[in-house]
C-alpha cells in the first residue's frame, strides 16, 4: 500500500469515529471536510471509500444543512458507483445514503430535486445507465424540460 493512500484511509477512520458524535459532524463540515470526503468516495482506496461514506451518512442523517452540502458537492454519481462495485459495506452504506436522498426528495416538494442538482453540476450522463429504469422514471419527473429530451436521446 502507497503511504499516502495508508495515511488517508487512518485519517477517513479517525473522521469515521468522530462522525459520530455531533462536535465532530460540526467540526468535520466546518473544516471544509465534504469535498475532500466525496473525493475519497470516489478515488479513494476500498477502505476509505466505505469510512468516507460512512461520514457522509452520519453527516446527511444528522444535518439537513450538511445533507445539501454534500448534495452539492456531487456525491450522488460516486455513490452510485460504490453501491455497485463497493466491498459489501460500502454497498450497504451508499445504498443506505441514496435511500436516504431520495426520502428526503419525497418528504419535501421545496427542495430541489437530486437529478436537477446533477444536471446543474454537469455531472457525466453515464450516471443514468446505472440506475434501475423505476428509479430513472421517478428521476426523471424532476427534471427540466430541457433535460428530458438529452436523458431520452441516451
């Protein structure tokens, strides 16, 4: 192992046991944290992928502010990708926090919707062929009319 990847999977651990407790959600999002852990979901080592996004979930189920935060950050297109291809925990908590974005999307009309946060981010469409057609249709719904037409040309 790098030592550098060995010295960001401690770090994420660290993170992961101070997640969970509200100084250390507080601390984590004030120190400009949510950035750099979706980067770690996204290129990090098999078991900083599974502490970062154990973070996040602690973040999101405990903030609706820090929720926002990491939508806005482009955590959903990694998420996506570990919920497919992660070690089983990992799996199981970027399921978990998908599951929680989307009750989240459907327990308030006001908000804007997870898709419509991709888009406006400009995050790749390939994001789409990994999502169950239900799940596609029931996006879909929340786009703008101008989205709909390049999701159906896909």
């Amino acid at each position: 192992m790098d030592p550098v990847t060995g010295m960001v999977d401690k770090a994420v651990a660290l993170l992961a046991n101070l997640s969970t407790i509200s100084e250390g959600r507080m601390a984590i999002a004030k120190a400009g944290g949510i950035p750099l852990l979706v980067e770690v979901v996204e290129s990090g080592s098999q078991r900083g992928k599974e502490n970062a996004a154990s973070i996040l979930m602690q973040l999101c189920l405990n903030s609706p502010k820090f929720c926002t935060l990491v939508l806005q950050e482009g955590a959903v297109p990694p998420l996506v990708a570990l919920s497919q291809s992660g070690t089983p925990r990992a799996k199981e908590k970027a399921q978990q926090l998908l599951s929680h974005f989307r009750s989240q999307r459907e327990g308030s009309a006001g908000k804007v919707c997870l898709v419509y946060l991709l888009c406006i981010k400009m995050i790749h469409w390939e994001i789409f062929f990994h999502v169950s057609l239900v799940e596609l249709e029931a996006l879909h719904q929340c786009l703008p009319a101008e989205y709909v037409l390049d999701v159906r040309r896909y």
